[in-house]
C-alpha cells in the first residue's frame, strides 16, 4: 500500500510542481521579484495574507506590493512618513494598517544588520533538529522583540509552542528553502535543509491525509502536521515537503 501511495502522491507532485502552478497561487508574488530581499519581504507578506480566497489574497499583495513602490525592501529601510501614509487605507480581512506598521518597522530592524530573513528563522534552529519546530519559535519571539508591540499584531504570527500547524509560514518556508529545477520554488536559503521542513497543514490538507490514513489526529495542530511530515519522510526523507504540492491540490484544486 506505502509503495502505491508513493508512486500516486508522487505523480501528482509531478503535475503540479511546474511553472503553471505559479500563476494562480500566492507564490506569484514572489516571483515578481528578482532582488533575494524583495523575494524574501513580498513572499512574507504574501504567504502571511493565504487565507481565504486565492485571487483575493493575490490582489490584496500585489496591491501593497504597489504601495511599496514595488521595491519592498528598500521601502521597509528608507521609507518616509509620507510614505508610510500611504499605507493607512491598507486591510486584508483582520490585518490592518496598525500590523503593518509593525511589519515594516520589524523588517527595518532586521534588514539594518542582516542581509537575509533566513537568519530570523534559522538563528534559534540547530543542524541536528529533525524539522523547524525551534526555528519557528525562535523567530516569532524574534519577530515580537522590539519595543510597543500592539497585542492584536501577535495573532498574525503563528508558532509550535502555541500548538498552531503555523501553515502558512511552513509554505512561506517551503518557497525559500526547497531548491529543485521545476521553478516554483526558490532554494535560496541555505541554512535550512528541506528534510527539516513541515508540511503546510489546513483542513483541506488534513482532510487528504485522513482519507490515506496519513494522520491519526482530529486537530490540524502543529503534532498533527509534524505526524504528517514524518509519514511523508517515509517516502522521501531528505524533502517531505514536496508532497505539499500533491496533497494541496488534491484537497483544494481536486476537490478530493
């Protein structure tokens, strides 16, 4: 049975893992880009606003991106208050101009000392932990570190310790990190290795695993989408996360 499972999750990851899939996802946001910093920022962003409808939360980044002028990085390092007025009218359903604010005065912190936002994922993570789990943590106390943080901004940011699945910046790290040919992701931190990644689990991913017998757990928690990763280790232990393509479009383009 493992054996056809993996030649079935396989062939799918093979359908969808292909410059087609870019278009219609979030990940397209990104892909405008070509700066590793403007990468980094415009994915953060897209990937934090995947909730709800995919057109919308394509439109909703690509409006902020204009806002930033589309040069998101160097708007979080030089912007003016002038600028920053600008963004005052900016909403995507709970995340308001005041969490963007926030936003953007983290990223100032951060990109003043540090050429890459791989390093706010990867300081607290140790070469010998088997999935992201410390990274994550690390970073969403990292991300909260400066001083005034509106209390409201802190539920944009998920993280294992308050047993959140935190899918969405598991996929955000899935585009930065898994390096392949198929050109949907970017493989441009190297830092963290793919066989430390965790797949992006949603009610529509965990209903697929279900269906497999791929989780035993009722919650898409974070046990839940570690329990999944280390079955899709199983079939593929240096990068179980590739399966996020087959098992999002079985449950979401598929309507399995």
């Amino acid at each position: 049975m493992k054996e056809e499972l993996k030649i079935f999750l396989n062939k799918k990851v093979d359908e969808y893992n292909q410059p087609f899939f870019i278009e219609k996802d979030p990940v397209c946001i990104p892909h405008s880009f070509s700066k590793k910093q403007d990468i980094e920022i415009s994915g953060f962003f897209a990937s934090i606003f995947a909730w709800g409808n995919r057109t919308t939360i394509i439109n909703k980044s690509k409006e902020l991106m204009q806002l930033m002028h589309n040069e998101p990085h160097d708007f979080c390092l030089y912007h003016t208050s002038k600028d920053l007025k600008k963004l005052f009218s900016f909403k995507h359903r709970t995340f308001n101009t005041t969490d963007l604010l926030y936003f953007i005065e983290f990223f100032k912190f951060h990109y003043q000392s540090n050429e890459s936002l791989e390093t706010a994922f990867s300081q607290s993570l140790k070469k010998k932990d088997k999935n992201i789990e410390n990274g994550l943590n690390g970073f969403y106390d990292y991300f909260f570190s400066l001083s005034d943080v509106p209390a409201r901004t802190m539920k944009h940011i998920a993280s294992p310790a308050k047993k959140s699945s935190c899918k969405r910046l598991n996929m955000y790290l899935r585009w930065m990190v898994r390096n392949d040919t198929k050109g949907v992701d970017f493989g441009i931190w190297k830092n963290i290795k793919p066989s430390q990644l965790v797949i992006p689990l949603d009610v529509h991913v965990s209903r697929v695993a279900k269906h497999f017998n791929l989780i035993s757990r009722s919650n898409a928690d974070w046990l839940s989408a570690v329990e999944l990763t280390e079955m899709m280790k199983e079939l593929d232990p240096k990068d179980p996360a590739k399966y996020d393509f087959a098992l999002f479009a079985l449950g979401v383009l598929e309507k399995f």
